[in-house]
C-alpha cells in the first residue's frame, strides 16, 4: 500500500447527523479554535478551495529522481451486491483473470459505485446499493491502490452511509477519493509517489441527479461535483502544484450512449487547460473511447467492471497506461465481458472483434486527436 499524503480541513460544527468521528473532533478541539471554526462554518455555501497550510512535521519530503517510466490501470464501475456479493465468498479471486494485470500496475485505481454501510435511509432516487466492509478485501487482493467514490451511488443510504463509508475505507487501509466530511476535504487529493513519481488523483461526479442535495458545504458532507466549475479548477490547479502527473476520475456521461455529451467534452477541455495529464472516467454502463486534447490524454468511459446485475451492455475492460516524463506515452485496452456472475473477465476470437468493432465506432464521436500534440 502507498503511503497517503492528504490535505484536508475539517469543520466539526453544525454537523447535520451524529457520528463517533465527529464528536471526537470536536471534544479535542479548544475553546480558542472552536470560536475560530464557528466563524468559518457559518454559511451554507461550499467553501472556496484554499489550501491548508502544512504542518512542518507534515511536510513532504523532497521526491526522489523519477522513475524512466510507471504503468497506471485504471477500470470502470465496481459493485458488491447483487450477484457481486457472491464473490466476497473468495476475495482474492473476486476480479478474476483481470487482477493479474491489475496487480502488475504500479498503480491501479477503479470506481467503487456504492456506500460500504448496514445504516442510514433509502434517498429519494429510483437504485439503491450498499455492499459489506469486505469489499475492501477483495479490491485490496486484486492489487487495487485507490477507489472513486465520487458517484450517484455514494450517498444512497444518506450521510450516514458516506461517513460509514469514509471510516469502514480508513479502517480498512483503502484510500479513496471524490468525497469527504466538508467541501475542501471532497475536493481534495489523492497524493501518492510511484517509483520516485508524485500521482494527484481527483474524484468528481457530473451526474445531475440529486447533485445539490450531495454536494459538500463547510459544514455538510458530500461528493465532489463538476458542476461547480470554480471550485474543480482550484482543485485541478492545486493538484498540478504538488505532483508531477494529475489524474482526474470523473463519473460522467449520458447512460446507454457510447458518445460523449457536451459536458465530457467541455469539462475534459477546462480540466486540460488547467494542469491535468489525464481525463477519463465511468457511469454510461457502455464503453466509449480514448484519444488527446491537446498532450492531456482523456477517456470518456470505461464501462462497467465487476457489475451487479444485467445492464447497458455487457462490454468492459482495463486500461493501461504507460507515463512517461508526465505524460502518457502509450496506452492499451484489454476488452473484456462482464460474465454472468458478474466478474470481468477478456475475451477472445469473434467476442474481442465484437468489442473492438464497438469501440472503433465510439472512436468516431470522441472529437479527440488520436496522438497527443507535438
């Protein structure tokens, strides 16, 4: 496991539900900063991104010279319940053939699309999931470093079943990204260094549903949204002053539609603008393609990896991405099918030249260039 480098502020006030971690917060807090925090927590905006200063304890350390390259994995949408929640029975071989390549990654990340929690309220929406804190032992074995949870499942049972979440992943050992207790701590990076290279990985969501109900506040926990431009630019642009390569995983798209929508393609372009190396993401439940804005590598969608129940379609995949000097330099794309247990596993022969056929087709929509900028 890499070792995590979080920033994150945390506002112990006005909290709208009871939770252990919040109180503990707040019993450790003295009088002096509780006035201070009060003062900041007063409104129910989302904060404007500023960066915490670090403590000098905290302070990281100077990178060791990069490595020539790294391989980074990334797959789609993940789910333990259902026909899924089967596979917790054998956790290491839950991702089946795929976790091979998934573990000779220096670093593999995947979308996990529902709360780790036994508690909170069904929200107002039409598909609710929740999985056990097993989860975390199967994506764990199959060599997975970091999960979004920025999605329109995360908060299916409430703040109750995010809290849940965030503390089942700490507990667990399992970073994750996308969400938090407040909005700097949503917006917040992953920060890890691979082979002497500093990652910034975001998790943000696009999807519309219920998004002002989930979005962060200073005081209310919630998912890191695309839609507020203003905030994902500072995040972006913070991002790019600590690492080396910035990864934004995004759960965007129109469901069913192997195109992507106006959104992908105008968000895609203001993360590139602003400092990010790689754009790509999940939720349409099909496959859409790859390509460039300008040297900022972008896949539009990755399809569904290890998946619940019948769905859009039944293609999937792991891409695998090779990062030199910051950028990409190569990519590749394993096709799969999600089986009928609902395990990813490749194809071969007339199945992989049906889903190649599909993904060239995609390919025709994308409005990217086929190679980065010279």
């Amino acid at each position: 496991m890499h070792t995590v480098m979080r920033i994150a502020f945390t506002c112990p006030y006005a909290r709208p539900v009871t939770h252990p971690r919040v109180a503990r917060l707040a019993t450790a807090l003295t009088l002096a900063t509780a006035v201070t925090a009060l003062a900041a927590c007063s409104g129910e905006q989302p904060a404007v991104w500023q960066q915490p200063p670090t403590p000098v304890s905290e302070q990281t350390p100077a990178p060791s010279p990069p490595a020539a390259e790294i391989t980074l994995a990334f797959a789609g949408d993940v789910h333990f319940t259902g026909r899924t929640l089967a596979l917790l029975k054998n956790p290491g071989k839950a991702f089946g053939p795929y976790a091979t390549q998934l573990r000779a990654a220096d670093f593999a990340m995947v979308n996990l699309e529902t709360p780790v929690t036994d508690r909170g309220s069904e929200q107002p929406k039409e598909f609710h999931f929740r999985a056990p804190t097993t989860s975390y032992a199967a994506i764990q074995a199959a060599g997975i470093d970091l999960v979004s949870i920025a999605n329109n499942h995360t908060l299916d049972y409430g703040q109750i079943g995010l809290l849940d979440t965030l503390d089942s992943a700490r507990a667990a050992g399992m970073p994750a990204v996308g969400a938090g207790l407040n909005t700097t701590e949503a917006y917040a990076p992953y920060l890890v260094t691979v082979k002497g290279v500093r990652l910034a990985v975001l998790g943000m969501s696009q999807v519309h549903d219920l998004k002002e109900q989930w979005k962060p506040t200073a005081t209310r926990p919630g998912v890191a949204m695309a839609f507020d431009r203003k905030l994902a630019t500072a995040a972006v642009k913070q991002a790019r002053a600590q690492a080396d390569v910035v990864i934004v995983f995004m759960h965007w798209g129109t469901e069913g539609q192997a195109c992507p929508n106006g959104e992908q393609k105008s968000f895609a372009r203001l993360m590139a603008d602003n400092g990010a190396d790689l754009v790509l993401g999940t939720h349409a439940h099909v496959l859409l393609a790859d390509g460039f804005v300008d040297d900022t590598y972008v896949h539009y969608g990755l399809g569904n990896f290890l998946w619940y129940s019948e769905s859009k379609s039944t293609d999937t995949g792991l891409l695998t991405v090779t990062i030199r000097d910051g950028k990409v330099k190569t990519r590749k794309f394993v096709p799969g099918v999600v089986s009928n247990n609902g395990q990813p596993k490749p194809v071969t022969g007339d199945a992989l030249r049906a889903v190649q056929t599909r993904l060239d087709q995609a390919a025709r929509c994308t409005g990217l260039a086929t190679e980065p900028a010279a």
